[in-house]
C-alpha cells in the first residue's frame, strides 16, 4: 500500500511538473516573460505554492520550458560554424534563428534577457553568442560580411523578428524568412555601402516575477 501511495504522488508531481512546463511555453509563446507565477499556476490548473516547490524562480521555470529550443540554438550554430564557406554559414544562421525565434517570442525575450541566476541558460546563452560572433568575424575575414556589424546587431534582428504579427503560424514563418533575407542584405559588405550609425548596446532586460 505504501509502494503504491509513494508511486501516486510521484506520479502526480510528474504531471504537474508538466503541465506547469506547457502551461508557460504557452504563455510566453503568446505573450512574452512578463506573465507572473501566479498567472501561469492557474492556467496550468495548480496552486501558486505548487509551481514554486517545482520552480522556486521565474528564471528556473524559463530555463526547463526553453531547454528544446536552446538545444535547438546550438545545433544553429554548430551547423554554421562547420559550414567551410564562413558567410553562408552566417546567412544560414540568420535564416534559421529567425524561424526559430519567430514561432516563439517568449524565447526571443528570454534569449536577450538577463538570468544572472540561471547559470546553466548564460552559459548556454554565452555560448551561441560567442559562436556567432566566430562565425561573423570569419564571414568579415573573407570579405562578405560589412566590417561595422557588430554583435549586437544580430540581437536586435532577432528583437526585430520576434515583433512580426501575422495571421497564422505559417504566415508568421513565412514573415520571418523575408524578413531574414532582407536582413542578410544589410549585413553584406559592398562598396556602396553608407556607413552605420554607433552601435547602441542592445541592455539584457530581467524577467517580472
């Protein structure tokens, strides 16, 4: 009797664990990080004191409900970096971060927001964008990149993206791709080129409780 209890709760803290996790990839997919802990217990059907024995921090339940699509960033990146032509490697990861970010905003405001206490997601974090920022020197190295991009212009790209509104999730990916590409054109280096304004440092904003 007492294997059985001991099985039933852990059964039910399992679930639980998983519809808090669905309940939030919902609402930061639809609205952002700003939603509080309390909003989110009560669409996934629990109690405040509930979600905060599983994720004591908003930054811990960010960190579990975009793990796939972190995974998914780094994939991104390796691919990019292993790609022997170093500007096609960029473009492919402009391409396809921008579809990634854009079937998800939540993970847009998670990826440029600051987590001082979430060490596994900053390292995560760190390292797609020191990646990128490989793949960018490379790409200005052999020529094809324009020489005053910086890093954070590839932050406020995907800002950019996460911002487009469409009428269905296709309509947004395909909103996305265009966007990508006229993105990539502005990152090219050409002769005729005007030069772009001083960089303005795109600020890491923290998560609302």
């Amino acid at each position: 009797m007492t294997e059985r209890l001991s099985h039933a709760l852990r059964s039910d803290a399992l679930d639980n664990r998983e519809r808090i996790l669905a309940a939030a990839r919902t609402v930061f997919a639809a609205e952002g990080l700003h939603v509080s802990m309390r909003e989110i217990a009560r669409r996934a059907g629990v109690g405040a004191a509930t979600l905060y024995r599983r994720f004591p921090t908003k930054e811990m339940l960010v960190t579990e409900a975009f793990a796939e699509q972190m995974h998914a960033c780094h994939v991104i990146v390796d691919d990019g970096l292993a790609d022997p032509d170093p500007w096609r490697g960029f473009c492919s990861v402009i391409e396809r971060m921008c579809e990634l970010h854009a079937r998800d905003r939540g993970f847009t405001a998670a990826f440029v927001s600051a987590f001082p206490h979430a060490i596994d997601f900053e390292s995560r974090r760190e390292y797609a964008l020191t990646s990128i920022a490989e793949l960018a020197r490379r790409a200005k190295a052999v020529g094809r990149l324009r020489a005053d991009v910086v890093l954070d212009d590839v932050l406020l790209v995907l800002m950019a993206n996460s911002g487009i509104r469409a009428s269905s999730p296709a309509a947004q990916v395909a909103a996305s791709r265009r966007f990508a590409a006229l993105a990539i054109q502005a990152f090219q280096a050409s002769p005729d080129a005007a030069p772009l304004p001083p960089p303005a440092r795109s600020a890491p904003a923290a998560p609302t409780p």
